[in-house]
C-alpha cells in the first residue's frame, strides 16, 4: 500500500502552532545532515529525539482517544510501545 493510500496516515496541520517548530527541527536536522562538523552525529541523535517527540505530541493532540499509556497502548501508530512498555 502506498503512504497516500495508507489510512493510518497523518499531517501536522499548517495551522498548527506546532508546524512551526517542527520546520525549524527539520530544518536544523537537514543543515546537519549536510555539515561534517565535530559531534554532529550526537546533534542528528538529539534533534531526531526531539522531532519524534513533537510529531508524538502533535499526533496524541489530534486524536479523540484516551492520553497517557492507556491511549498509547490502544493506538496503531503507538503500537510498538506495548514492546517497551511491557519490557519496562
């Protein structure tokens, strides 16, 4: 299936105030990805955690289900977290 057809998909709205966070992350994670400066792969680790983290964020906002763990565990974009929950 391809992502267009995939109807599990979602977007950060333009709208959002988060969009405009995320483009700079975005942003800072493109210009390092093209820099060979000293730590760059602890940079591209840390703003890869932080981009996860906000998309996670922007999803849990546009969704009706429960918050916390409970909606985490119940949720098919999340489901990978009953792994990490479980083995905690």
């Amino acid at each position: 299936m391809t992502a267009a057809g995939n109807r599990h998909e979602r977007h950060v709205k333009a709208t959002d105030p988060r969009s405009t966070l995320l483009a700079h992350v975005t942003d800072l994670l493109s210009n390092e990805v093209e820099t060979n400066a000293v730590g760059r792969s602890l940079v591209l680790d840390h703003l890869a955690r932080i981009l996860f983290v906000h998309v996670l964020r922007a999803h849990a906002e546009q969704t009706d289900r429960p918050a916390g763990w409970r909606g985490a565990l119940n949720d098919n974009v999340f489901s990978p977290l009953r792994v990490t929950k479980a083995s905690a």
